[in-house]
C-alpha cells in the first residue's frame, strides 16, 4: 500500500463522516439520531486525527496519535449505544454505563501514555509502538463491537426488528470487526485498514438510512445538499490527486515549481472531468433514479387516459401507474356508487363492485375527506379520536388490505373515489417524491374516472329498468338475439313470470307499494337464480330469465324454486300483501329455434299456468299446444265460471253463517249491501262500481269466521288483546276471498271499511282520499247499520240519534261528503231501515 | 402498528397522547356520532345472534337510537342469566376470549359471568392505559408513564374484570408488577398487598392501582409502624432509595417528624377504583404525597369513564358503551312499583347537579343491552372550561338505593341482613339500614326494635357483627384487611316503628330510608 493511499483512505473517511454528520444534525432529534450523532463524531474524530498524523503537521506525530485514540476508545461504546437505541433495548444499561467508565479510564490512559509510548512517521508510513493498556484497549472495543453485534442479531431473532432493515448494519459491523482484530497484527496494523472498515460502514448505515428510513430522518436530501457534498468530496480528491502528483515529480524529478503545478492542476482538472460527471451521474441514479421514472411513469399514464374511456381499462392503468411509480405490497380503490356509497373496485373479477367491502356516507374515513381533508395514514387511523367510530369489522378490512396511506381521489369538493396503499414491497416509507407522483397521478385520474364512470352510467341506464335494476325489455332482446345468432349455448330455457292479481294490489296498498313489491320481487328472482342467468323486467308487472345450458325438467326446477321463493318471502310478511307469481318456461332449441318462437311458446305455458289457479310453474310442451288449440278460450272460461259459481254460493252461505254467529239481528250484512249500493249510487259511482260495493256489503264481516265466539258474544267491553284478535277480521276476509277471482274486485273495500277519514282506522291507518271510495261508503253504513241494530253489549239507539252520532263523526270517522249525501237519502226516505 | 412501549422509546409523547387521551379534546356532538356509529355496529351484531333476537326481539334491528329506545327494553342480569351462566358462546353476538366473573348478591346465582371480546378487551385496555396516564399527569398532555415503571397492582386477579388489565397491557407496554402477575395469581388479597409493599420497600413504586380504601389503611398502617419501635424494613438499591432514607432519617431522628409513605417513595400515579373513593381521596394525598385518579367500571360495563388531572369529575370513554341514564326519581319509583317502566335520557339530555341510575349498552360485541347496572352517577357539570373538556363530568354516587356497598368490598343487600339477623336468633321485631359516613368513612348503621330490651347496645352489635361476617366474607375482609369496624346498631324502644308507621300512612322502606325518614323515625321513640 502507497503512503499516498494512506493519508487518503483517513482523508475520504473524514470527508464521508462530515457529511454524514451534515445529514444526521439537519434531521429530526430523537434518541437514535442523537446516539448515531455520537458514533459519527467519534469517528470523525479518529479519521482526522488518523489524517493530520500522517501529514507531520505540528505538535507532532504522538500528539495526533492520541486524538486518534479518543476517536478510537469512543467510537465501540458509541456504537453499541446506537444500537441499543435502534433495537430499542432498554436491558443493557450496566454494560452501558460500564463502557463508558472504561472508556474514560482508556482514555486517561490514552493520555498517560499507556496505549501508544511512542509514534513518527516517515515517508508518511506510521509507525507506532504500543504501551501496555493497548492490548486492553483492543479487547475491549472489540468485546463492545461484538455486544452491539450480539444485540442486533437477537432482536433480529425474536422478531422484534426485520432482518432486511438492519443487515447493511450487520454487514458493517462485520467489517468492523475485522478491521479492529487485523490491529492485533502488526504488519497489517500500520495500514488504516480499520478506519477504512470503518467507512465502509458509515456508507452502509448511511444507505440503511436512506432505503428504510428506520431513524425517521428527513432523507429528503436536497439537490443543493447533495452537490455540495459531493463538491466537497471532489474538491478533496482533487487537492489530494495534486498532492500527490506533485510528490510523485518531485520524486522524479527532484524538484517542482509553480508552472509545472499550475500545468498538473489543469490536466488534472481536465483528467478530473469524466469522474465530475460520472458523479454527478451516480448522484442523480441514487437521489433522483425515482424523478426519471416518474417522469417516465406520467407521461405513460396521460397517453392512456386521453385514449381510453373504458372504466376497467381506465382504473386497470391507474392502479398500474402507481404499482410502477410506488412499488406497494397491496392497491385497493374504492369507488363511489349511485347511492353515494363507496364500493370497493376490482375489475379482475365478474363482481366488479364488492358488496362485502363497502364504505357509507357516514365512514370515518369517508367523513374525513368530505370535510376537506387530504391524506391519511394507518397511525392516524389508530391515534386520532375522529376514528373512534369505527367498526370492528371496518378496522380488520383496512388490515387485510395492508393498509399504510389511504388518498382521497376529489374533483374539486366531491368525493369521488379513495384509494388505498399498502407498504412498499420493500417494507421502505414513501418518499416525498413518490407522494408526489401518486398526487399528480391522482389528480389526473380524478376527472377520467367520473368521465368513465358517466359513461358506464349512461350504458347501464340504456339496458338496465329503473325500478327493479334488472336488464330491461330492449336488452333482454338483445342478448337473446345474440345468443340464438351466435349460438352461444346449445341449450338454455327462458322462463316468462306474471305477478299474479297485480292490478288488485296496486288498488289495494297504492302504487309505490307496488313498486315496492315489483322492487322485492326482482331481488328475490335474483337471489334464486344462479349467476351466469340473465333477468329482465319484460313488462310492467313480468319478468323474463334466460337460463342458459339447462332444459326440460331442469328448467322446471329452476323456475318452480323461482316461484317457490317469491310465495315464502311473501308469505312469511306479517301483513297480508299476498304475491305470488305465474311462471311459463320453454326450451330452445326443442320449443323452437328462433327468438319469437320461444318466448311465444314461454309465454303461452305461462297463460296455462295463469288459468290453472295461479302461482304456479309450468313447463311448456307439446300437451299444452294441444290444450289450447283444442280448448278455446271460452270454454276454458266456461269451466272456470262454473267453477267460481260454486265458491261464490259457498261464500254467501258463509255470510249468512257469520251474521249468526255475531248474534246480529240476522241480514246485518244484507241490509249493510243495500245502504252501502244505494250511497255509493248516490255518489255518483258507475253501475259496475255500484255492484262492487253491494257485494263487498255482504261480505265484509266475513272474517270473523275465523274470530273465537267467546269475543264475539262478549257482553262486556273487549280487552286490548280481545280488540286485536277482533280487528284481524279483515285480513282474514282478504284471505278467504283473494282465491276466488271473480270477487277479488272487492277486496279493496272490505279491506278498508275500518279505516277512518282522520287516519286512526285499521287495518293500516291510512287517510282521506287514501281509503278506496267504496271502503268510505262502507264504513258510514255498516257503522249506521250497526247502531241502530241491538248487540250483545248494548241496545239499539234510535235512527235520530245514529244519524246525529254520524254527524258528529263526520270529518274524523266518516267522509265528510259520503256522510252528508247517506243523512240526504235517509231524509229523502231512499233508505229503508227495518 | 407500533404499541405503547415503541412510542415511549420513540418520545412520542404528543402522539401518545392523542391516541389515549384524544377523547377529552372532543365536543358532545363528536361523542354522540361515536356513540351512535357503535351502537349500529352492535345492533348489527345482535340481530345475527341468539342473544340479541331474545333481548331485542326476533327480526328486530332498530337504525336508529330513537327506534333502539322505543323498541328495546330495558333489561337486568336475568334476562341474561341462562345463556351467560351456561356460557353459551354461540348464542352471543361475538365469540369471548375472557368470561369475567363477580358476585350476584342478592341475585338468582351465586356469580355473575360477562363475556369479552377480543375488541372489548382491546378498548379495556386503551381505556385503563388513558386512566394510567391520566394518573400520571399534571396537564393536558404532559406524563410521567414510562416502560419498565414499578407497578404495585393491589387488585383481583383473574378471572375477576381488575385482573384483566395486565394482560392486555402486556402487549403495548412492560411494567414491573410488584409482585409479578404470575405469582400474584397464586397469592390471596391480603398476601399481594403485603408482598407488593415489601417489594416496594426495597425497590420503590412508580404506580399503583388498587381499592382507595386499602391505600389508605398501608397509609395509616406506615405511620402507626414508623411511630412505633419497629422500623420498616428498607433495603438500598440504588442511589435514589439512599438519599430518600438520607432524607427520612433526618426528618425522624431530627426534626422529630411523622414519616409518611410519601417521603419514602416519589409515586408518579395513583389509580383507585371503588366505592367511595371520593371520600378517600384527601387521605390518600396526604399520605402518599399525590391525588388519585379515580377510575369508574364494572364486569359487566368494562371501564366507563376516568377522571382527568382536572379532577373535577370523571370524564365518559365514548367507544365502550352506549350509554342512557334514568333520573333518580324514576329509578327509585321503579324499584318500588316493578310495573313502571321508566323513560332514559341520552348524554347530551343529562343535566348538572342531578342524579342518575345508568343504563348501558355494551359496544364491540359485548352481550348487555340497555342494561341497568345499578349504579347511581351525578352530573357535576356540562364541561369543565378550565381544563377545555368539553364533556359531562360526572361523579360515581354509589349503587342504587337498595344495595348497600362499603368501600368497594361488599354489597349488602336486604336479603343479607335479614339472613344474618334471622340466624342470630335476636328477638327482632322491626329493622331499618343505611350507610352514613364517619369521618369521611362509610359505615352500615341498622336501627333495630328488638322486643326484648334488656339486650344492651354493644351485646347486639357484636352479635349481628358476627352474623353479618357468617352470611358475607367480604363484609369479613373489612375488618381483617382495613382493620375497621364498619357497624353501627342503633337500638329503638319497641313501637317506634309503629308510631313512625301511623305517622306516615306507610311503613319505612328498609334498605336506605331517607335521612329524614331516619330521624323521623327515631324522634318516634
């Protein structure tokens, strides 16, 4: 080794301890930086006394020696301090603290003489001659060198600080190791092997720093930083290359002067020049390689959404620019939806927007960038009191998806979308400049997205029903063109579905029950198909599936489960909305071939179904072509008129029977049809309605054949609960008459002939206008009818005093108008009570 | 994420308290949006299990807190008891890790069992390391909580709801148990406190949690002991303890002063739970030299609400119940008349310098659902401006009016008391009991009509004393332990009761009468 190399070697390993230490103090103070802080001086201490030494400056050779020493003697403690502070070990003070007495005892001896008793150099080689604390000296610092090597390697085993953080360190501090024990040679010791170890070191700490950022120190080294450093870097080559050179000549030569030094200085300066930019190249790929890429990155990603209007290939790029740019373990991008819910995104699978992984309005995390805010890391998810909220559930989603930094994607104030970042897959922290890209990529995708996403809306919209979210007719259309065109299955089903008796419940509860009805309908057909079936609402209250690969009884079974759980979610509703559907299936190609034929065919078994007593499953064949075309319409109508004739004689009888067991004065509900015909006339009802109501007259107490006797005779007044079980009365009605469809017509007065004008009726407390004309006509008569009629609790009151009882109820019980018009033909002697 | 211990080496002192403390920085309207996120959370938990549909209602889910109010009925440890005693876990809305056990005095068992989860156990813990610092504070912000502290944990262990702290602690921050949990896992009461002390003698004390009125009685017990002729058994461990027994020495041998506990130990905190603990507070501070924190809860409602280094009050935790009050007035009518079904209040419908029965509804799975605990709160005020709380602060009163507790170590019901008065075989023909405090200490005082009076006063009360100790062993432990006497008997000339009765119109209630009632009563004499 060159006595040249000598001096530069302690000279390069000042320079690269000063600008560490640079570093180290312009960041933020905490215990780790402070104690790295402490190692690094030291060693800037023995770099430079390892350097003036070398250079005979005065007061002599021994005197730099022994600041060389304190250097020495301070750097082991100060490193095993270090990593004490990195592992966060608290368990090792003594060791410490006795460290740190020795130390000061070593390095009184230091200055007693008794490390080094004597040092020269000549020809700038070292030498030295060693006292009898030297040989402590070595076996302790390399003791405390082998402690801090010992601690890192433990936690690394217990887990408590990741291998990958720390190995540049533990390689390190290998070198070291070595360097300190090749001083116990002393043909090797000469040589500064062990502040060249030592450097090696610092450069690996100092990469560790910059690639994890375990100490929390700001490595947002700026441009104007690293230039200077490495200015200094160059400026101490450069001098040291002339140095040398000039000693070299000298040599050579015997002698030098200015000229020729001025004439070095250029063509080392020229020499100097490919090394300045290759430096300055090197500095860019450390500090900057990610600049370049990002640049790179941006302009990838502008070219992609200036082409694309695909929300997947849109979102696919996205999240692909920032895999480039940012390196996470896990992206996830949730995106808000129609009903301003935030669905997680994910355009690798069939179910696009994840219905298990859903943030509402009211999310924290939602919450928090409405109000304006911007980032928001995984800490402060866990520190702040604002997250305080969140669910158990909420929080175990945000750990599945590794969640680190989560960035709200805004279009001026609104919320458009937010996406989360996992770690790096290195495990590093985000630098500034990666936030930077992710904010620009962000930005730019913001208004891209909501375009794509319009656009996704638009084309939903065109193929998809309002109501129900079901493919509508013209789709429906579509897809079975396209199917049948491009033979897309060799065999499918489509199964045609009716609502059964839809009409009588848009009359009954009004039609935003019904649509809420169609609405539950389309999501119970959906949860009992399978996926790959495809539903539509065909028409108003019908529903068509194309059932793709199934036929013949297999397509009855899907259809009979379709209609098994329309009836059970219907059926299992407290209230009395009965539903139930008609469904008709046909198979292609057996049925037929074409588009037309097939649904004619899915159709004409969903009419069978209809006719044959409704909620039913019919699977259309060749049996049922035959039916129809044999039977015509009116002798299947025949049949069935014949049929209902003998419910409706039943249903009479029935009626005769319940006013006996009332114990009312028998034909209440005769004389009840009669009023309720003679004032709904009077109304103004057309003749049709006209019979509608006579009937319902009959038949509106028919429920209480199912009321126990016990509360019907009751003499005294009705308990609660006996008030209750009496009021079911009219559901019970409903449901014996529902099954005959030649009175379903009724079904709206009977329902509501206990409803009052002022809302506080039953059976659902409806008002006004609300209640069917003929169930307010109802109500006047039987409620007339009924007090002027002896019961089990009371007499009967005088025709004067029912009519005053009806005028002072007028407004609340009674229709107003209804009201007046019955006292009118009272008066006029249009009614005839017995 | 990193846990407590990583922030303390890290000196991340502010952010620390951000994530333990942070809920005293915020307004009624944040803790009611808390309150009610959770409380969806947990109807949504109920609705899927056995539990809820039987407390709520099968195919009941209420989305609001008003349709939870309307809907939901109030409930007691009964409607409770056959699925937690069988510890049916399936039937609970989330699976327990821990089953935490007290005792059901007066009740239908012998125990109470309540199940945690494993997020209500990580709420316990956030809530008692807040209490922790808290006790270790002087303002808002600053503490003394540090890793590796001496912790004197004078509490129950498991499977009792004190001892569930530690192990949840255990994994955000070490601390030095005096003694280790281990082994105070196989120690009584008694022996814990006596070998945490004589740790504490040799190797200090940074914190200590514990019964207010324990703390108190080593209190007393050092003064009694450094009076006396037998010195304390101090051991130097380090330079500190030296300069401390350097300091006591001199204030002993002297200047002739009382040593106290606190010139021997410099405490950092003082966290107290119990009953009472609000009359033991100015005790505790003189003898250890620091005010207690004092920290509110119970097995079934987990740890409910702290008090700050305001102490003005103690402050309600947001995420650990949601929590519904019922005014003293309807509380107590609906004691007496079982039919009455009382209407609650929410936290920002409660009002200062009235009383309140609590009603809580466990959040994070738990099982408890507008549950009267049975205890009674005040509301000191709306907020405390001076400390910038801007929350109810409250103060724990006691247990509802038919439950006597004294000091945290027994609840004395009218079933106890009858039992031990019947197996004395005293000839009592009329009895009335209460608590009332004796310098600033609770005692259990029965008036009594015996019909024979030639029974003496003292004879009585060492009879019923001894009964009272046969029927509950932790009326027992108030004696060994605190070496206190805590019954008074009053006896009454025969008639009284009578008197009293055609007076009023109606008879006393037995188990805490008013204070006018009382004198009333005795004047009838």
């Amino acid at each position: 080794m060159g006595a040249f190399s000598l001096i530069l070697i302690p000279l390069i390993s000042f320079l690269c301890y000063s600008v560490i230490l640079i570093i180290v103090l312009g960041s933020r103070k905490n215990k780790i930086t402070l104690s790295y802080a402490l190692y690094v001086i030291a060693m800037i201490v023995w770099s430079f006394g390892s350097f003036i030494m070398r250079t005979n400056l005065p007061p002599g050779t021994i005197f730099w020696n022994r600041i060389l020493c304190i250097g020495l003697i301070s750097m082991p403690v100060a490193f095993y301090q270090f990593t004490l502070s990195l592992t966060q070990s608290t368990n090792q003070r003594g060791k410490l603290y006795f460290g740190y007495i020795s130390a000061g005892i070593l390095l009184i001896s230091n200055f007693a003489g008794l490390i080094t008793t004597d040092a020269y150099t000549q020809n700038n080689v070292f030498y030295y001659s060693l006292g009898p604390m030297a040989s402590v000296m070595a076996i302790w610092s390399i003791g405390y060198l082998l402690l801090s090597f010992i601690n890192i390697v433990g936690n690394v085993k217990s887990n408590k600080i990741p291998y990958a953080r720390v190995k540049y360190i533990l390689f390190g501090l290998i070198l070291v190791i070595i360097g300190g024990l090749l001083n116990l040679l002393p043909s090797l010791g000469k040589y500064p092997l062990d502040i060249a170890s030592n450097t090696i070191n610092a450069l690996f700490i100092a990469y560790s720093i910059y690639k994890y950022r375990f100490l929390e120190i700001k490595l947002v080294v700026k441009r104007g930083i690293a230039y200077s450093i490495y200015t200094l870097l160059l400026t101490g080559l450069y001098i040291i290359a002339i140095f040398g050179v000039q000693q070299i000549l000298s040599n050579l030569m015997g002698y030098t002067n200015m000229t020729t030094t001025l004439v070095m200085a250029c063509l080392l300066a020229i020499v100097l020049q490919p090394i300045k930019n290759w430096m300055q190249h090197w500095i860019d790929r450390i500090f900057y390689k990610e600049n370049l890429n990002h640049q790179e990155i941006l302009r990838d990603f502008s070219q992609v959404i200036n082409n694309i209007l695909n929300l997947d290939e849109l979102t696919d790029s996205f999240l692909d620019a920032i895999r480039r740019g940012l390196q996470p373990q896990n992206i996830s991008l949730y995106l808000r939806q129609r009903n301003d819910k935030y669905n997680l995104y994910r355009t690798s699978i069939q179910e696009k927007w994840c219905q298990e992984n859903v943030y509402s309005k009211d999310h924290p995390i939602v919450q928090w960038f409405l109000q304006g805010r911007t980032m928001l890391t995984i800490e402060e998810i866990d520190r702040l009191p604002f997250f305080t909220g969140l669910w158990s559930e909420e929080k175990k989603q945000l750990n599945m998806l590794d969640t680190e930094i989560i960035v709200p994607i805004k279009i001026r104030e609104q919320l458009i979308g937010i996406l989360i970042l996992s770690e790096k897959k290195g495990g590093e922290v985000y630098s500034q400049e990666e936030m930077n890209l992710l904010m620009t990529l962000v930005n730019n995708a913001a208004i891209v997205i909501e375009n794509a996403k319009m656009y996704e809306e638009a084309k939903y919209q065109a193929i998809t029903d309002g109501l129900t979210k079901l493919y509508n007719h013209r789709h429906f259309h579509e897809v079975l063109g396209q199917i049948i065109q491009e033979k897309s299955y060799e065999v499918f089903s489509i199964a045609m579905i009716d609502v059964d008796m839809f009409k009588l419940y848009n009359d009954l509860y009004g039609h935003s029950a019904g649509d809420k009805a169609l609405e539950k309908i389309a999501k119970v057909i959906k949860k009992a198909t399978r996926k790959e079936d495809f539903i539509a609402r065909y028409g108003g209250e019908e529903f068509a599936i194309i059932f793709p690969n199934i036929e013949g009884i297999e397509s009855y079974k899907a259809i009979e489960s379709v209609r098994k759980a329309v009836e059970s979610s219907f059926l299992s509703n407290e209230s009395n909305e009965f539903i139930t559907i008609s469904i008709g299936v046909a198979n292609y190609p057996s049925d037929g071939e074409t588009a037309e034929d097939i649904l004619e065919r899915a159709d004409a078994a969903m009419y069978v179904a209809k006719r044959s007593g409704r909620n039913q499953s019919i699977l259309y064949s060749k049996k049922d072509e035959v039916y129809y075309s044999i039977n015509n319409h009116k002798e299947a109508e025949k049949m069935q008129s014949s049929i209902q004739s003998a419910y409706f004689s039943a249903i009479y009888a029935l009626a005769a029977t319940i006013d006996a067991k009332d114990h009312y004065t028998y034909g209440h509900s005769e004389s009840v049809s009669s009023y309720a015909a003679a004032l709904a006339r009077a109304a103004g009802l057309a003749e049709e309605k006209v019979d509608v109501v006579k009937n319902a007259g009959l038949l509106h107490d028919i429920g209480k054949i199912g009321i126990p006797e016990n509360i019907l005779a009751k003499t005294s007044v009705l308990s609660f609960e006996e008030y209750e079980t009496m009021k079911r009365h009219v559901d019970i009605s409903v449901s014996i008459i529902k099954h005959i469809p030649s009175l379903i017509k009724v079904i709206p007065a009977i329902m509501s002939h206990h409803e009052r004008y002022d809302g506080k009726g039953y059976p659902r407390g409806i008002k006004g206008e609300n209640i069917p004309l003929e169930g307010r006509c109802l109500s006047i008569v039987d409620a007339f009818d009924a007090m002027i009629t002896d019961r089990p609790y009371r007499k009967a009151l005088s025709v004067e005093d029912a009519i005053a009882e009806l005028k002072k109820c007028s407004g609340t019980q009674f229709d107003p108008r209804l009201t007046e018009i019955f006292i009118s033909l009272y008066k006029e002697g249009e009614i005839n009570v017995a | 994420m990193k846990n407590l211990e990583e922030m303390l080496k890290k000196q991340e002192y502010d952010r620390i308290w951000e994530r333990y403390c942070g809920f005293l920085d915020i307004n009624l309207n944040e803790f009611m949006v808390i309150q009610e996120r959770l409380l969806m959370e947990q109807i949504e938990l109920l609705s899927r299990c056995e539990l809820g549909q039987k407390i709520m209602g099968k195919g009941v889910k209420p989305t609001t807190i008003k349709e939870f109010r309307d809907t939901v009925p109030l409930t007691t440890y009964e409607d409770y008891a056959d699925i937690l005693l069988n510890k049916n876990e399936k039937a609970l809305p989330s699976k327990p890790l821990y089953w935490i056990k007290t005792t059901w005095k007066g009740g239908t068992h012998d125990i109470k069992l309540a199940p945690y989860s494993e997020s209500m156990i990580e709420e316990h813990t956030k809530a008692f390391i807040a209490s922790l610092i808290l006790a270790t504070s002087k303002k808002r912000g600053e503490f003394l909580l540090r890793e590796n502290d001496k912790f004197l944990y004078g509490m129950a262990p498991l499977p009792y709801l004190t001892g569930l702290a530690p192990y949840g602690v255990e994994n955000e921050i070490s601390f030095e148990y005096l003694p280790s949990i281990k082994e105070a896992e196989h120690l009584s009461f008694e022996e814990r406190n006596k070998v945490g002390f004589e740790l504490a003698m040799s190797k200090g004390v940074d914190l200590f949690f514990g019964l207010s009125s324990i703390l108190v009685k080593i209190g007393e017990d050092f003064v009694r002991g450094a009076k006396g002729s037998s010195k304390h058994n101090l051991k130097i461990t380090n330079i500190k303890m030296l300069s401390k027994l350097i300091k006591v020495y001199i204030k002993r041998n002297i200047k002739k002063e009382t040593i106290l506990p606190k010139d021997l130990w410099n405490i950092k905190g003082i966290l107290c739970a119990g009953t009472d603990t609000h009359t033991f507070k100015e005790k505790i501070e003189y003898y250890w030299g620091k005010r207690p924190i004092e920290i509110y809860g119970g097995t079934e409602i987990a740890t409910v609400a702290t008090e700050t280094w305001g102490g003005s009050g103690l402050t309600f935790f947001p995420d650990v119940n949601f929590l519904e009050f019922i005014p003293e007035k309807d509380s107590m009518r609906s004691i007496r008349d079982k039919s009455y079904v009382p209407k609650t209040l929410l936290i920002n419908e409660i009002k200062p310098k009235e009383r309140y029965e609590l009603v809580i509804t466990k959040f994070r799975g738990g099982a408890f659902v507008r549950y009267r605990v049975g205890d009674v709160i005040e509301c000191l005020s709306l907020d405390n401006e001076a400390y910038e709380i801007n929350l109810p602060q409250i103060r724990f009163v006691d247990r509802i009016s038919n439950v006597i507790d004294l000091a945290g170590f027994t609840r004395i019901t009218k079933s106890t008391i009858e039992k031990a008065l019947d197996i004395s075989m005293l000839p009592i023909n009329e009895w009335i009991a209460c608590k009332q405090y004796e310098d600033k200490e609770p005692v259990l005082h029965i008036y009594m009509e015996m019909s024979d009076q030639e029974y003496k006063n003292s004879n009585v009360k060492a009879i019923v004393h001894e009964h009272l100790q046969v029927v509950d062993s932790d009326y027992k432990d108030i004696e060994s332990l605190l070496g206190k006497d805590p019954l008074r008997i009053t006896l009454l000339p025969i008639g009284a009761f009578n008197k009293h009765m055609q007076k009023n119109g109606s008879k006393i209630i037995k188990m805490n009468p008013s204070k006018d009632s009382i004198d009333e009563l005795v004047k009838c004499s």
